[in-house]
C-alpha cells in the first residue's frame, strides 16, 4: 500500500497510528516495550499538535496584516487539559479513538494522564479561557498575555478532614501544548531610580535607571476555535535572568552573587498567588504583575513596529483588556514606553493609552480592591510611581472644575488613598486610563455604578456598560457531557455547539414522553458515573437514584457553604426525630480550594467533612442521605460534576457574587438551581423562567436595608427553633468527637456578626430546600424543568459575551483565516 499521506498531517487511521509510533519513538525516545503510559501520552499529544500547526502558524502569519488585535491581559488563565479539547475543535476525535484503540491503548486512560495547567485561582480565570475560545471560535484576531507560572494553584489533599496544600508540579513530564520563543525575549527593568535631564536638541526627558533587569521569555499554547481555521495564541512569560548581568558578576569574581541573582530573577514566575479576593500587599506579587504586563506592551510594540506603521495607530491596532486589576499598572506603563522610550508627547500618548485600555471589574466586595503602599510601590517602579502623580493631577484638575470645593469627590477620585498610610489605588488608575469598564452581570454592573465606582460612574456616566460572562459550550457541554450532546445533536442537529440559542429548539420536546425518558436516562448515567468517582477516590456509596445536590466553587464566607451545612443539619435532624419520614434521598456533595491563610474557609471544610463523617456512618439515616467532600476541585473533576448534578447551589448573598460561571455550567447540563438574587443567578432566572428555578432569600436592597438598621444575628437564632437546634448540636461537639472549642470561631461569628447573614436567609433557605425535594418526586416534571432550563441557557455562551465585547468595547470584526502555506 502506497501512503501519499503526510505523517504530520494526514487523518487516516493508518497514517495516524503510525504518527503515533514515531512521536513515540522520535519525540519521547522510547520503543512501545518500555513506554509508559505517559510516553504514550506525550506521543499522543504531539500527534495532534502536529495537526495544529498548520492552522495556528497561518493564523499568526494572517495577523500581520494590518488587522485589530485583542489583547486579553489577565494574571490567570485556566484553561483546562488540552488534549480532548483539541481533538474535538480539530474535529477528529472518532479517528484518534479509532487509531488509539488499533495501537492497543485506551483513548480514556492516555486523556487522564494529562496534568491540566492550574494557572489560575477560579472563576476569573476560567473565565478567560472560555473567552480565549470563543475569540478563536469567533476568528477574531486574539493574543491571551499571562504569567507561565512553574506552580500553579496547589492540588488539595483532605487530612483529617483539613485542608492540605500540595505544590502543583504541572510540568514535571513536560507540557506538549507549548513552544518556547527564547529569542523573543524581552527586558524587563525593577527598582532604581529615574533621572530628568534635557536631551542634545534640549528637550525635557526622562529615564529611568533600574538595579535591576530580568529577561521575559514567552512560551505560545495555540488556542483553536471549533471548526475553524483560527488558532489564536497564549503566550505566557516565564522570567529567567539576564546572562550579561552572570558575566559581569563572574568577572569580578562574585560567582555566587551571579547566582544568587538568577535565583531571586527566576523566582519571580515560580508561583501563583492561591488567593482570591482578599488580598495582601505582597511584593512579589506586584513584580509579577508588572513584569507580565511590561513584556506584552513591548511585544506589541515589537509586533507594530515590525510592519512599519506608526506608533500613533497604537490604539487602532490594538484593543487591550483588563482582566480586573491585576494588569493596571499597564496604564502606566504604556505611557511610559511611549513617553519616555518612544518620545511621544504626553497628550498624545495619553490619548492612545486610554483608547487602547478597557476595564473588567470582578468585585464588589470593598476588601478586594487591590492598593498598593505607595513606599512599596515607589521602591519597586519609581518611574511609574512619577506618572501615576501626573495622571492624577492632570485628572484631579478636572474633577476640581467639575466639582468646585468638593473634597469628598477629590479625595474619593484620587488615584492615591491618602486617608492613612498612603497607597496607589489600582481600580481608580484602571478607570481613569480606560475608554470603557465593565461589570460581569447586569446587578454587578448596576451595583457598581451604586456603590464601589459610583463616583466614577458620575464623571465618566459614558464609560459604563455591562457584559455579563458566558462560558463556552464546547468545553463545558460537548466535552464534558458527550451523552446529553449526542442526544441534542441526534433532535435539533449540531449547529447549537456555535449558536447556542439554538438550544430552544429542544422547549417543544419537553411535553414528549419519551424525550424526556432519555433525558432523565442520560442524567442517570451521568450520575452512575460520577457515583463510581467518588466511591473509587473516596470509598463512600452513594446512590444514583437520590437527588445530587452539588456546590462546587472557591470555598468563601460569601458564598456561604456553611449556610448549606446547616441545611444538610437540618435534613439530618429531621430524619432522626422521625425514622419513617417519607423524605426525598438526597446526597450532597460539595467541593473547592480554600486560599492557604484563610482561617475560616479552611474551618468550613473540616465542618462539611466533620458532618460527612457522622451522617455517613449513622445507620438511621445511611440510606437516604449521605455528605461528600470531593477533594482538589478544578478544571478537570468539573468537567465531572457539573453533568452529574440534580441541583445547583447558587446561595451567595444578594450583593456579594459578582456574576458566577458555575451556576452557568450546571443549568446548561440540566440541573436547576436553588440561588439568591445575586450575579447572574438574576439573569439565568429570568432566562429559564420563575417556575423553573428555586429562588429564596433576601434581596440585595434588604441586604442593605436590614445592615443599615442593625442586624441583629441571635435574635434568628433565638426565635427559630430549629435552627438553634442546629447549631447547638455544632456547638455540642456532636460532629467533632465532643471538641466544643473546634467549630466555635464559626458558630461565634454566625450568632454575633454574621456578615453575610446566614441566619436571616436560614428560613427561607429551608423551605425552599423542601420544595426542591417535593418538586423531585413528580420525576416528569422535573425531567421537564431540565429540559427547559438547558433549552433557555442559550444567552450564557461566551460566544454571546464575546460578541459583545467586540462591538461595543474592542471595535473589532473577525478575521477569517486561510491556509495558505
Ligand atoms: C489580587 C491581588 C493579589 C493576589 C491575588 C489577587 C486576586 C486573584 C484572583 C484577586 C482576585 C482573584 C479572582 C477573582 C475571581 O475569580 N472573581 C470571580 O470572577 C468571576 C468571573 O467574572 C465571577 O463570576 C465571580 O463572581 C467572581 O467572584
């Protein structure tokens, strides 16, 4: 047999196993005797990226062009493991099967080999990556700049029911999906001093003399649409030391200080900060955000430059996005490369650098505005520190003529906090520098034009809008729920997979019995599934029959884990004050990260673990509920648990979720959600109708409203017998072997501060919790309000969210690409 087919390229089974066989070989250097299944892997993994690269090369090439570029700046990107999601955009996953299998492997065990890259902390930067996909998906012209963090978020171990942070080695075998650019290097300067001196034509100039100067080497992952030609890049800045400085110091003979330097230069892109939200003013943390920030505006200075077009046009090449604060130090730094590197006046460069930025706030919570001490922040960038006093005296001058003698304004509007020890303000620099801001839902959006960017709102009304996130179907439907996707598919064709409004097709199939049949057959499976998981990693039984009630995300006060444990408490007491209530089974799992230094999340672990154990083992109630606490939630076990639940947790406090994903996630695979009016629990309401969605608690106007009056937490807990009930029994050391002391920092803060008022949503938390369990016994029904709930999730694609952005933020049109080489 003649093969005419390329190795690298070709897709007949033939050509692919023998692709396979020589990755295997040539790349990982192993005979198939000796390989492991990790080499396998590896080799597998090359033979799809060789598959990419045609695409990903010609798209590259196509962007030279003289075409708008997005430039997604974000400190995280969660994307994901890459394999299956390339082999399903590439659309050649029945081959690769076909061809894994003939070679004597199976597909399912080299896809679990795959370390995913766990860059990111949680919803902030999954959602990036979803974005990355729909761009690509869209053809719009994209970059994604980030940090190559060498540890990423740290894989969590559960150890006597507390939490344990493992270091995430995610590229100890190698990462197949990257390629490093070494001689795109670029340099980036910390510390020293900036000197103004008048040029040999006498203008006034400024530079800026560092102590020190670290090299930015980027590493490209492609990111491929579905079905098309595009693949997009990734490129991620590893910091590495500059050799010039090594030699110097070996001149002199300071071997170890050369050393020494390379140590402190490379520790800079060692690790992600695993925490969300809050947040401390660590130093290292800023030089990573301002060396990933500096070396993508020098790259897309390179980029321009490279095709002879003016510096000028800067803003009309390049769309670049916050990805809330972390990159707003690139306001500054923009400035400073076109001021003082590339000679443009000020009010020309500032004219490009506010039409060049646009800002993504994710928070409403006060405490996680990012600030940074101004002694700090002068030390490390003094130069930038110089031009954030000038924007801002330039901007206050206008808030003045605005608003004569108003010093509240001023002093609320200023880029530097000057109410105690001073700080530069990152969230006000982000306004300031951008043409456009935006909040992730449309209650995020209003409440942020009412509370924590109120005054900005007032001088920039015009820069305001809303873009509420979206989550891409093709990692969170067709790759993690083949199932229901194949039965979708098999009704209403696969044109939902790019436009999900599509979808709504599947309403009339609602009122067939047999649709929902399979439906309610799938969801089963599904569950089977996710049963087997847990009891294989955690040797619990679950039943697939009971109804799955999921939470999974960061564990956080706000987010309230603790206020479904005390439901769970609930449940329990119930069925033992009553042995033969007829009660709906129920199996509650949970799962997420707590940020390392976070006391109180960590102390809500060890109660849903504590709870666990108790309930599991006790023969009154085994058969009818049970409590699981699935360790090292992430990209990976999501992809899981989203397909596998019955019902979604949204129980946030009105005002406090800035939009969430997740709650996108599992309504789109046909759970219904029992949710707050907070985020996008709003909207996804509104969008699958009242009827189909468990609604309960305060609303954020009666979050406020009661706040403003006093709240007063015990007298809930006084006046409401079953709950003091419940959290007696917590302070009894009934779940903690008698330890009274254990859980008291958790029930102390829940009866006398309660800052997210637990105790004021317990009722109708409850009560809602037991028509979720009614509603579950008319089984038809439920199928219906599944069905209905995916049919009407067609708004959340990040397709849609993105084509927001592109018109009205980004200015920009796809792009479609050619294969021309
Ligand atoms: C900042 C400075 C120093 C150290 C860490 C940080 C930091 C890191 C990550 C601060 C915040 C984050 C992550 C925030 C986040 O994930 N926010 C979530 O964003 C989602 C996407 O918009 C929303 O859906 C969630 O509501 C929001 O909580």
């Amino acid at each position: 047999q003649i093969r005419v087919e390329d190795d690298r390229t070709g897709l007949s089974i033939t050509t692919l196993r023998s692709a396979l066989a020589d990755n295997l070989f040539y790349i990982q250097g192993k005979f198939p005797g000796t390989a492991t299944k990790n080499d396998y892997y590896m080799a597998l993994a090359y033979t799809v990226r060789d598959r990419l690269l045609q695409r990903w090369l010609n798209t590259t090439q196509t962007y030279r062009k003289n075409v708008k570029v997005v430039c997604y700046l974000s400190a995280e990107f969660l994307i994901g493991p890459q394999l299956v999601n390339n082999l399903i955009n590439l659309g050649i996953y029945a081959k690769i099967r076909q061809a894994v299998e003939e070679s004597g492997l199976s597909l399912q065990e080299l896809i679990e080999q795959e370390e995913e890259p766990g860059l990111g902390n949680g919803g902030l930067g999954r959602l990036a990556a979803c974005y990355l996909d729909s761009l690509s998906t869209l053809e719009i012209p994209a970059i994604g700049y980030g940090i190559r963090y060498e540890f990423g978020i740290f894989d969590q171990e559960i150890r006597d029911g507390w939490q344990v942070e493992i270091t995430d080695k995610w590229l100890q075998y190698g990462n197949p999906w990257e390629i490093a650019r070494p001689e795109e290097y670029v340099e980036v300067k910390f510390g020293g001093r900036s000197e103004h001196y008048y040029d040999e034509k006498g203008n006034y100039r400024v530079r800026w003399i560092p102590d020190r100067v670290v090299k930015g080497v980027p590493y490209d992952t492609p990111i491929l649409g579905y079905q098309v030609n595009t693949a997009n890049t990734l490129r991620l800045w590893k910091a590495e030391a500059i050799e010039s400085f090594d030699f110097q110091a070996f001149n002199i003979g300071d071997y170890y200080g050369a050393v020494d330097a390379k140590i402190v230069s490379e520790n800079l892109t060692k690790i992600l900060y695993p925490n969300d939200e809050v947040i401390q003013g660590k130093e290292l943390r800023l030089q990573q955000q301002y060396f990933f920030v500096s070396c993508a505006l020098q790259d897309m200075i390179r980029l321009l430059l490279s095709t002879e077009v003016s510096l000028e046009t800067f803003h009309q090449q390049f769309a670049v996005q916050l990805n809330d604060t972390h990159p707003a130090i690139g306001v500054a730094e923009l400035m400073r490369l076109l001021v003082d590197e590339h000679r443009i006046d000020w009010d020309k460069a500032w004219h490009i650098t506010q039409n060049t930025f646009a800002f993504t706030n994710h928070t409403l919570l006060p405490e996680a505005l990012e600030k940074w001490p101004i002694e700090l922040f002068g030390r490390l960038l003094p130069r930038h520190l110089e031009i954030i006093y000038e924007i801002n005296q330039r901007f206050l001058d206008r808030v003045r003529m605005k608003y004569p003698r108003d010093l509240g304004k001023l002093s609320r509007l200023s880029l530097i906090d000057e109410s105690g020890e001073r700080y530069v303000r990152m969230a006000n620099l982000a306004c300031v520098g951008s043409h456009a801001i935006n909040g992730v839902a449309e209650l995020h959006t209003e409440l942020l034009k009412k509370t924590v960017l109120k005054d900005f709102y007032e001088f920039f009304p015009e820069k305001f809008a809303n873009v509420t996130n979206g989550v891409t179907p093709r990692r969170w439907m067709v790759l993690s729920n083949p199932r229901l996707t194949r039965l979708i598919t098999e009704k209403i064709g696969d044109r939902w997979i790019t436009h999900l409004d599509d979808l709504r097709k599947l309403e009339t199939l609602a009122d067939d019995a047999s649709f929902r049949q399979q439906w309610r057959q799938i969801k089963q499976e599904t569950k089977g599934d996710l049963a087997a998981y847990i009891r294989k990693k955690l040797d619990i039984i679950v039943d697939p029959k009971s109804l799955f009630d999921i939470q999974v995300k960061r564990i956080h006060e706000y987010k309230r884990q603790h206020l479904n444990v005390l439901h769970v408490i609930t449940f329990y007491n119930r069925l033992k004050h009553d042995r033969d209530l007829d009660i709906t089974p129920r199996t509650f799992i949970f799962g997420g990260k707590a940020a390392p230094g976070y006391f109180m999340a960590k102390l809500i672990i060890k109660l849903i673990v504590s709870v666990a154990n108790i309930v599991n083992n006790d023969p009154d109630v085994r058969d009818r509920m049970k409590v699981v606490f699935i360790p090292d939630f992430n990209v990976t076990l999501g992809q899981r648990i989203y397909p596998a639940a019955d019902l979604s947790e949204q129980i946030s406090t009105a005002g406090k979720e800035a939009s969430g994903t997740g709650n996108m996630k599992f309504a789109l695979n046909g759970a219904l959600t029992i949710g707050t009016l907070d985020g996008a629990n709003v909207e996804i309401r509104e969008e699958v109708g009242a009827e189909n969605f468990f609604l309960f608690g305060l609303t954020t106007e009666e979050v406020y409203g009661l706040k403003a009056r006093g709240y007063r937490p015990f007298d809930y807990y006084n006046q409401n017998a079953e709950l003091k009930a419940v959290i007696d029994l917590i302070s009894s050391g009934f779940f903690s072997h008698g330890d009274v002391d254990l859980f008291k920092p958790l029930i102390d803060n829940l009866l006398y501060r309660d800052d997210y008022m637990l105790l004021a949503d317990y009722q109708s938390y409850i009560d809602t919790q037991e028509k979720v369990s009614q509603a579950y016994r008319d089984r038809e029904n439920w199928t219906r309000m599944s069905i209905l709930n995916v049919a009407r999730m067609g708004k959340f694609s990040s397709d849609r969210s993105i084509r927001e952005y592109a018109q009205k933020i980004w200015k920009v049109e796809p792009v479609p690409v050619e294969l021309l080489q």
